[in-house]
C-alpha cells in the first residue's frame, strides 16, 4: 500500500478503519492492532476480574465459606475442620472439591463469556 493510502488509513475515525480492516484490509487492520494494543491486557484483566467473582458466586454457600477460609484467610484444612466439625481427611476432600468446582465455573464462564465481551 502507497504513503497516500496509509496516510488516509491514519486519519479515518477507527469505525471506519474497522470496517475496511473487516473487508480484508490488512494495513488497516495493522493501524488497529497498532493503536488499540495497550488497550488489550486491560480488556483481558478486567474479563479475568469479572469472571472469578462471578464463578465464586456460583459455587453452593458451603464450598465459597471453606474456599474463604483457606485461600483468603489462610486456614488449614485442619482449621476447616474444626470449624466446621468434620474429620481432617473430609475437609481436606471438600477443600479439593470446591476448588475443582471453582476451576470448572470459571472456564465454563470464560468459555461462554468471552463470547459476549
């Protein structure tokens, strides 16, 4: 593509430079991906952000309470125990369930979210 080309590209409102890019422009794609690059950890973190708090919330009241305690207040499993008045080898298998399910809920929200951002 010449210099005048390339010099209209940069001037377009980025609409409109999406709009040639999407018609298979790739310079105009380029000056997208050129300008708008900084932009995209942020785009992603703020997903990332949005995504754990909403798989959090999906989780049954039991595993976010024992999810709680050892990964924001650092309980033991044998804390966990105690507290909730069960065997050490339970609350180490509900510990190891809730963060299955923890896991499971974020991808399934990051498969299904990501469609949507």
């Amino acid at each position: 593509m010449g210099d005048t080309a390339t010099r209209e590209l940069a001037g377009m409102p980025d609409d409109e430079r999406l709009g040639t890019a999407r018609g298979g422009d790739r310079e105009a794609y380029a000056i997208l991906v050129h300008r708008h690059r900084a932009a995209a950890p942020d785009v992603t973190a703020d997903g990332l952000v949005l995504a754990m708090p909403a798989a959090f919330a999906a989780l049954p009241a039991r595993w976010r309470r024992v999810l709680w305690m050892v990964e924001v207040l650092g309980h033991r499993p044998q804390d966990v125990a105690a507290e909730l008045g069960i065997a050490p080898a339970a609350a180490c298998s509900l510990v190891w369930r809730a963060r299955t399910a923890l896991r499971r809920q974020y991808e399934q929200y990051e498969q299904h979210g990501s469609r949507d951002r």
